[in-house]
C-alpha cells in the first residue's frame, strides 16, 4: 500500500472505456467487463497504449558528439513526459511548448513533431479532452515527421490519431490510421510499436463485437511483448485489457493473473493513472469472485491513488464502494478501519 502511496508517476499514455459515471454508482458495463471506473482512471484505453508506444519510440540519450541543442531538445523532450506520467499537465504543456519553439529555432522537424505530439496528447487528456486540438497537432506532426524520413514518429502520430478518431466515434477512420501505424512500424523495424499497435486493433476489434478476434491479438501481442522484457513498454496495459476481456467471459483466475502482473508492470512504470484503473479492475473482479475483503483492500488502495492525483470525487466514490462492501458483508473491524481513514484523508 506504501508503494501505491509513495507510487510516482510514462505520459503514454492505456485504460478503460469511459463509463459515465463513478464506480460505486454501479454505472452501466463498459466494453471492456468494468463497471463504472473513476471518470480519470476510465480513459480511453487506446490512448493509455498510445503513450506505451510513444515510450517505446525512445531512441536512448544522444550519442558522443551530439550538437548541444539537441541535447538540449532531448532533456526537454524527457522532462514533459515525466510531467504527463506524474499527470502534471500545465507543467508538461509548458515545457514541449518550449521544445517545440527550441525546435523551430534550430528548424528541426523531428523534434517539432515530438512537441506536436506530446502537446496532442496532453489535450486527450485534459478533461474534457480536446479532441479537435489533439487531431490537429498528430496531423501536423505527422507530415513533418513524414517529410523528415522519421518513420518512428510518423507511426506513432497515426496511432495517436486514430484514437482521437475512437474517441469521436469514427472507427473506419480509426482502423485505416492503425493499419497505416502498423505498416510504418513494420518498416521501422519496432516490433514493440508494431506490437501495441496491433494491441490497438484487437480493442478496435472488440469494441466492434469481435471478442474472439480481439482475445487474438492482444494475445499476440502480450507475447511480444513479454518477450522484450517483464517491464516492456505497454505490456501492463495490454495484460490489462486481455484480463478484463476475459473477466467479462467469466474467465477469473486467468484475469486475476493478468491484472495482476498489469498492476506490476504500470506500478514499474509509475503511471498513477493506470495504476488506478488496474486496481479498480481487480476490485471489481473480487467482488464478483466473492472476495469482498480483498475488494476493499483493493478499492481503498485505488482511492489513495486517486487522492494523489487531486480527484477527491473519485477518491469519495471508491472509499464508498468499500464502505458499503464491508457493511454488506458484516466486516465491522474493517469498517472502522475504512471509515477512520476517511475521517483522516478528508478532514
């Protein structure tokens, strides 16, 4: 619990579907088996791979020799997306606004398109998201990635692009700009972006009502990933979504198993975002199990998280969840507990 406390959080930002409305209220099922996530925690999921593959995109520091600007450019660049994994918006917002005019002053459009990109990504997740905004910036960095032979990056505008395309309710869209992100990174040689991408198909496959289809790839594409290493870039988030695919089946110990190891993983990675919604989602599966202790540990652990990230509704909500869990399954010793640590977080 300390962990999920201290727990600090890749800009990257994958989680779940909006549902409307907070997880206690019981909101109606999402697409992907969870009830009524945290509206911060239940963001898209696309774009929580969106930022995966946007980490995998990292070409490591500049080698010996490199011009100091783009040293420069590359510390910016790691600065903004700390700022939007730690969910700082202003702060990284104010920073790849600077990497972006840095980049125009030495006219380097790799760079232009990375501060496109992260300042795209900072409006999906402002609240409300700024879609038109975001669809602007992914198609300026895009073409200048495009232009500029940068294949990495021109992949990973057309992802982001297709998901402010989900986001709007154009799935064909969507699918056409995924299937091109795939391509470029096939061309690239990235079998992780490549990876998330088809990840990214599978949930486009899934919303679309082919769950076989959808349990496919995102079974391809936990392979791969896992094969590049236990903390891989997008590996928790797309455990996550196999695991609650498969919850809504009915299929719990294995998604436990993946929840799980999604949680390890988004917790290595620090998102608190993410972390979150992985510990809402394993709330929600122990309910269902008949676990409700092991819910409640889980749902206030979420609430902390959610208290570090400022949604004191969200936090309410969760802390409410529990309480109600413990006094429905007569745990008063934990129900003194809960409700004292309410009295403490929120007085």
């Amino acid at each position: 619990m300390k962990a999920d406390r201290k727990a600090n959080p890749p800009a990257l930002p994958i989680c779940v579907q909006r549902t409307g409305r907070p997880f206690d209220k019981g909101g109606r099922r999402g697409d992907f088996g969870k009830r009524g996530l945290g509206k911060r925690s239940a963001r898209l999921v696309l774009t929580l791979l969106g930022a995966a593959s946007l980490a995998a995109c990292a070409s490591g520091p500049p080698p010996a020799g490199t011009p100091d600007h783009v040293r420069q450019m590359e510390r910016l660049s790691e600065s903004a997306s700390k700022q939007l994994r730690r969910d700082d918006l202003a702060r990284a917002e104010r920073t790849f606004s600077v990497l972006l005019k840095t980049a125009r002053s030495y006219d380097e459009p790799s760079y232009i398109a990375e501060a496109e990109i992260g300042l795209g990504r900072a409006a999906i997740l402002r609240d409300p998201p700024e879609h038109a905004s975001a669809a602007e910036r992914f198609a300026s960095a895009r073409e200048l990635a495009r232009k500029s032979g940068d294949i990495r990056r021109e992949a990973e505008a057309s992802r982001l692009q297709s998901e402010v395309l989900v986001r709007t309710g154009d799935l064909r869209g969507a699918r056409e700009e995924t299937l091109a992100a795939v391509r470029l990174y096939e061309q690239a040689g990235d079998r992780i972006g490549e990876a998330i991408a088809r990840g990214n198909l599978a949930l486009l496959d899934n919303k679309e009502g082919r769950t076989d289809d959808a349990l496919a790839g995102l079974r391809k594409s936990e392979a791969v990933l896992s094969g590049a290493g236990p903390f891989s870039s997008g590996l928790g988030v797309v455990r996550m979504n196999l695991g609650l695919i498969l919850f809504r089946r009915g299929g719990i110990a294995e998604a436990r198993t993946l929840l799980e190891g999604a949680l390890g993983a988004d917790r290595h990675a620090g998102d608190r975002r993410v972390i979150a919604a992985d510990l809402e989602a394993l709330a929600r599966l122990e309910e269902t199990a008949g676990k409700p202790e092991a819910a409640i540990d889980y749902l206030r652990r979420a609430a902390r998280v959610h208290a570090s990230l400022g949604g004191k509704t969200q936090s309410r909500d969760l802390f409410a969840r529990a309480v109600s869990l413990a006094r429905a399954g007569e745990l008063t010793a934990l129900l003194d507990e809960i409700n004292a640590e309410i009295e403490d977080s929120f007085r």
